[in-house]
C-alpha cells in the first residue's frame, strides 16, 4: 500500500520509530481525539445531524494504524483485503457484515 510506504519513509526520515504496544496506545488516542471531535459536535450524540469530525483527526488515526502495521511488519493493503473478504463472506452467508452471527 503506497500509503503505509509514505509512512514508513517519514518515520524513517524523522527518526519516529516505536514499538508495536506504543504504535498500539497512540492508534487508541488518535480514535479518541475523533470520538471526541463526535461527542463534542453532537452535544453528546443528541444531534446526530450536526456530527463534525477534523479531517487531520482522520488523517492522524490513518496515519498511526499505518504505523501500527508497519511495525507489526504486516501489509496493509494485504490485511484490508482479507478483511473485506470477511465481510463479503458474511454478508453472503448471513445477510449482515456483524460477526454478532
């Protein structure tokens, strides 16, 4: 994935490299900063219309679980495609992408 490659060359670059358990926590937080750009815009999902998320949020998430993957030396585009072979196979056995079966 040509993303994740852009990643690796940056922290290569910058000298950002961490752990796989480090590259695990930061993905959590940056997830967090989204969720609470949602809590935040919706009034605590009361007004659901009115969500509004940071695009960089989005961005700093994408670009901590690229780094989570590359630590972890797995392929990202390798592990999105199984996934969505996952789903496709669920949603043609069960009708739903849930794994709630």
């Amino acid at each position: 994935m040509d993303e994740q490659q852009r990643v690796a060359a940056f922290v290569e670059e910058y000298d950002l490299q961490g752990e796989p358990a480090f590259r695990v926590l930061d993905l959590a937080a940056e997830v967090g900063e989204i969720a609470a750009d949602a809590t935040k815009s919706t009034d605590w999902g009361t007004k659901p219309n009115d969500l509004d998320v940071e695009t960089d949020e989005i961005g700093d998430a994408l670009f901590s679980l690229l780094a989570v993957a590359e630590s972890l030396d797995i392929d990202a585009g390798d592990a999105l495609d199984e996934s969505l072979a996952k789903y496709e196979e669920r949603l043609d056995e069960t009708g739903s992408a849930s794994s709630d079966g």
